[in-house]
C-alpha cells in the first residue's frame, strides 16, 4: 500500500488495505452508525466475496458504504500523497462567557442542487436555547453557502433577542473576512454587509 507503516486512525497499526477500509474499529463504529455493517469484511471471506455479497444488500446501504469507503479511500490518499493531516474539530465544545449564546453554524452542499444549512445556539452551561435547519435549492460556491447560514444565525439571534452572541462557523475564509470587515465580491458582498 505505501511505505508510510503509520496508520491515521489506530496509531501503532500498520496499514493494510483490508485494516484500513474494513477492520479498524473506527471504520466499524462509522459503518454501524450509518446502518452499514452488512458490508463490512467477515474473517472468512475473500475480498472478491465481500464485493458480491454486496448484490444482497438494499440500495440505500450499499450507496451510504460505498460513499464511505471513498471518503475514507480519499482521506488515506491525501494524507499519504499530498501530506495533508485529516481535519480535527475541536475535541470538546468550549462555552461562552455567562452572558453570552455561542452560535456554530454550517452549510453543506449536495451535487443534486440542494444546500442545506443547520445552526445550534447553546448558553454557557450548554443548554440548547434555539436550533434551525433550512434546505435550500440552490447552486451556491461554499462560501456563498456559509455566508447564508451565518445570515439565518444573526437573523435568528436578532428573532429570538439574544444581543451578546459569539458565531462560530467551519469556513475559515468567511470568518477571516468577518473578522477583517471585508466585503467584495457581489453576492457574498451582500451577504456580508447584512451580517455587519
């Protein structure tokens, strides 16, 4: 596989194929959370076994596994080949001062044309004061995307009369752009200028 004997997520292991997309018990706690565990390698079978066995499986699993398995295929290579070091988040939720609500806000993007954009508001002792998703037919760039999921925070924030508030959003480049108050670009201008 590669001369890397280092593995991304079982530190110690050495990398195999059938570790790396099948054994580690990463992968198998994420296959069992997206209901895909008929797909996983038994000890028994081949790799060509596995893949037929696959025919038996309904649609929707086999398409969430199959998704997974090149997520999963893709981060090893970018790790491997482009020396990029998996995103990490934040291992725990960090609260906000007393007075404040912290606000994280997210957009995703899907090829089918739809964004979707979700956004939780939680207090210092982390109770959840307001949650929204919203999905939105659209063919937006990311940034465009995050930009209105942060609009529908502020607007929500505003609704809801929370005046201290902390945003917290995944797109370096808008809160880069948020925290320098800049604002170009026509439509991400726009968005922008609403958010100030």
């Amino acid at each position: 596989m590669s001369d890397n004997a280092g593995y991304a997520w079982c530190v110690g292991t050495s990398e195999t194929f059938r570790h790396y997309l099948f054994d580690c018990p990463t992968i198998r706690d994420l296959c069992v959370e997206l209901d895909c565990e008929d797909m996983m390698w038994k000890e028994e079978e081949s790799f060509l076994e596995v893949i037929v066995s696959w025919k038996s499986v309904d649609d929707k699993t086999r398409q969430r596994g199959a998704v997974l398995l090149l997520y999963i295929w893709g981060r090893r290579n970018d790790k491997i080949f482009n020396a990029k070091e998996p995103c990490q988040s934040p291992e725990k939720w960090v609260a906000p001062p007393d007075d404040f609500v912290k606000i994280n806000c997210d957009a995703a993007l899907h090829v089918e044309g739809w964004t979707g954009m979700g956004d939780v508001a939680r207090d210092a002792h982390g109770q959840v004061k307001f949650a929204a998703s919203r999905r939105v037919r659209s063919h937006w760039e990311p940034l465009i995307a995050e930009g209105k999921a942060m609009l529908m925070v502020v607007r929500l924030a505003k609704r809801y009369g929370y005046k201290k508030v902390i945003m917290e959003s995944d797109s370096l480049a808008l809160v880069s752009r948020l925290s320098k108050a800049l604002v170009h670009a026509a439509e991400l201008g726009s968005i922008l200028l609403d958010l100030f």
